[in-house]
C-alpha cells in the first residue's frame, strides 16, 4: 500500500487563546488519543474540580509535551498523531511573545499553520506577527482558528468580520490558501464533528480540511540535495556518507556532484537501515557510497549536476532576531547551515521588515542594526564558503542559523536570498 501523506503543521496563538485544548480534543474526539493517557486525564481532571464537567483537555497535551520534555529542555513539542487518510506532524510552540525562536524553528518545517484566534479579541498585533514569520518561513498554508465562538454567542457576523480582516492583513503575504474555522475547541465544536451552534457554517471541520488540504511538497521534485553528515567508515573496505535527501532523489547510478570542489562521480550505492535500495527520496536518511575515492567531508554536499546548489562566502539573507541583545555589525558569530558550521560576520543590515506588517521599511537611524524580534536584510561575510541554496529553492539547504559564540545562544534564524564567491565575483 502507498504511504500516507504526511502533514506538518504548527499551532500559533496567544497564551490562553486555546492551543493545548484544541489539539488534545481534536486527538481525543478522533479516538486517537493513547488509552492510558485518558485515564490519567479523567483523574486529573477530576483534581482539578471539574468533576462531571468536560475533561480538560489542555490537561491531555502537557501530558504529552512533558512526557517529551523529561530530562531535556526542548523549546518546540512535537506531537505525532495519524488517522486513515494521513500522518500529521504538529509542532506546538509556547505562545509568550519571547518565545519567537520557537515558532521559527516550527515553522521552518511545516506546511500549514493553525492560527488562533479568540473571538472575543479578534486579530491582534501577535496574530499579525506570526502571521509574517510563518509566511517569511515559507509556509503557504493557513487554517484560521477563530476560537471561543461560545463566548461571542456562536455570531457569524463576528466570525466574518474577523475573518475578513485578517484576509485584508494577509493580502501582500503570499499564502496560497486562508481557510477559516469558527470553533469552540473546549467543546470540540467544528473540530471533528460539525457544530450544531453554528448551522450556518458550511464547510468541512478542522479535522477534515487537515486530511485534505493539499500542500506542496515540492521537496520531492526539487533537484537533489544531500548534505553529508558524517563520513561513515566501519572498514577499509566500505567509505559511506551518511546524511538526510533535502531535496529531489538520488538513484544507484546517478551522477553526482561533489560541493564546494565542483567534481562529478557516481553513486555506486543506496544504503538504508535495512539494506540496500534502488531510490532514496527528501526526507530520508541513508548512507551513499561513490564509485571513486574521492575525499569528501562532513559538511560537503552531494547535488545533482543540472542544478547545482551555491558555493558561497559572501550572502545576502533575511536575518530574524531573536535575542535581546541587538545584532552588532562585523562581530564574529557562528553560522550553521546543513551539517555546516562557519564563522561569519554581518557586514551591515540594508533593510528592515516591519514585523506587523511583512513590508519592507527603510532604516530610520544611522548604524541602526537589529533588535529584537526585528527582520531585516542583511549582507554577510564567511570564514569559509559553505554550499547553499536560496531559501525559496529548499528550506533545509537555504535556512541557517546564527550563534553567539561566547554565549553558545542561537540569536537569529536565516534565510539566505543570494549566495556568491568573493573570490569569483572579484575576478
Ligand atoms: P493555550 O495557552 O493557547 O494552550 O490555551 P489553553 O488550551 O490552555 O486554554 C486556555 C483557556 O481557555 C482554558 O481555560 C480553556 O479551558 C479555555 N478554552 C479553550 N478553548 C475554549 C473555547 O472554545 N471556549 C471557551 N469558553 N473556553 C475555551
């Protein structure tokens, strides 16, 4: 049988706006929340007074975020969950304002977001910005959660007009598609079953626009990319490079590309956890061997010679900042892309982006950089070059990220819009 589809999408909302109760009772009015789960739920909730009453079912989510949490810090849950017709991945991040890197680095895998929104408050100044980071992250998708529509006594007219705002915000933010829901998460009303408040509301449920919705996956059509992540070597006679397909596939006796030396070879084999293959495709991860010795290194890529991927020091990227600290111009951080890690400096900030808004504004004071949450342009000078691909060409080989290298924090996460070799364009 085929594979299921998969689906990744994020959860983006205010604290409160009902992230936690909407994924736990979409799990558990599918039936697929985990039985032993339930259990502990029903006595919980029990705990906690609402004995009789509906369980909580933000109560059933941080079960499950802890569960993942126990001994390790993890700034994004991911939540896996499947019904017949498709696998979802949800990436739940933290709603507090401060929590930006979190939804960044949700965002940079998914396809679609979930965006809440309280029908009491309407579009809020949050709702706007995550709005811009998902769609500067390259999620095309949008499913409107107008939530609590038990509190604005089920009104269409309120749904609609909330709606019609956010299309009219959302107008210059290149999504394909904005699909708004009116809901009661806590009563599981158009989540899974259509509510019986809202006859006036046509259209599938939540549930079932998820398991339908088309996205793009272009990463399987895309030319083929592999960064290597290790050279794997068990014996003189096997030399392996092991890594994740980014992009497009790769065949026994495909004809490669060696990146940042520009060599061309074959690949001899396909190997998978179980053996051997024929075909690996973007989203596995395999171990290719060559027909030639030649050397390559952690950090290289393989690519498909019709469309190569960048050899760059020299990028212009869109930086969003993620720290409180501002950015401070030619400092040294490090810059990790792929299985890549360089120094770099940002040489200077040429433009900024208006968080609320997406538009480009011009900077408004001399030597003004970065602040915080701030997106700008930004032009930025390698150590070393590093193989890369514009953003909007592959997510996996075109998004970076910046570290402090004192500190060890990540302080912005990076989308490269144009990559070059100072000493080609210098020639
Ligand atoms: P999160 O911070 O976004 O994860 O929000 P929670 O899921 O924890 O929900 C915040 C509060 O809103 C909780 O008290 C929920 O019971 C409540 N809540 C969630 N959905 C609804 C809804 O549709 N209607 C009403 N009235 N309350 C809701």
């Amino acid at each position: 049988a085929a594979e299921k589809p998969l689906l990744r999408f994020i959860t983006c909302g205010s604290v409160d706006d009902g992230k936690s109760t909407l994924i736990g009772r979409l799990l558990y009015d599918a039936g697929l929340a985990p039985d032993d789960l339930i259990e502990a739920l029903e006595k919980d909730s029990k705990k906690h007074g609402t004995q009789g009453e509906a369980l909580d079912f933000a109560l059933l989510v941080d079960g499950l975020a802890a569960e993942r949490e126990q001994g390790i810090t993890i700034d994004v849950a991911y939540r896996y969950f499947a019904t017949e017709k498709r696998k979802f991945i949800v990436a739940d991040t933290p709603g507090h304002e401060q929590y930006t890197r979190n939804m960044a680095t949700g965002a940079s895998t998914a396809e679609l977001a979930v965006l809440l929104i309280d029908a009491r408050r309407g579009v809020l100044s949050q709702t706007r910005r995550h709005a811009v980071i998902v769609s500067m992250l390259g999620v095309r998708h949008v499913a409107l959660a107008i939530n609590k529509m038990d509190l604005v006594d089920y009104d269409e007219a309120t749904f609609r007009r909330i709606e019609a705002e956010f299309r009219d915000f959302a107008r210059h933010l290149r999504f394909l598609s904005i699909e708004a829901f009116p809901l009661v998460a806590k009563d599981g009303d158009n989540l899974v079953h259509q509510s019986a408040h809202m006859p006036w509301r046509e259209g599938l449920p939540l549930l079932a626009y998820l398991e339908s919705v088309e996205v793009d996956r272009g990463a399987l059509v895309q030319p083929f990319r592999f960064p290597v992540q290790w050279v794997n070597r068990p014996s003189h006679d096997f030399r392996g490079f092991s890594g994740f397909v980014c992009g497009g596939n790769v065949r026994r006796g495909d004809i490669v590309r060696i990146l940042p030396i520009g060599r061309d070879t074959t690949i001899a084999r396909v190997v998978g956890g179980g053996g051997d293959l024929d075909c690996a495709v973007a989203g596995q991860s395999v171990t290719l061997t060559l027909a030639e010795e030649i050397d390559v290194s952690r950090g290289d890529m393989l690519a498909s010679p019709a469309s190569p991927a960048k050899v760059g020091d020299r990028l212009k990227a869109r930086l969003l900042w993620l720290v409180r600290e501002p950015l401070v111009c030619n400092k040294s951080y490090l810059l990790k892309l792929a299985a890549r890690t360089v120094p770099a400096a940002v040489k200077s900030v040429t433009a900024r982006v208006e968080i609320e808004t997406g538009l480009a504004a011009p900077l408004t004071e001399e030597g003004e950089t970065l602040a915080f949450n701030a997106i700008g342009e930004a032009e930025i000078e390698l150590d070393q070059p590093i193989v890369c691909d514009r953003y909007i060409e592959n997510r996996e080989t075109g998004g970076f990220i910046l570290i402090d290298r004192v500190t060890n924090e990540t302080v912005a996460v990076g989308l490269v819009t144009e990559a070059e070799e100072a000493a080609k364009s210098a020639s």
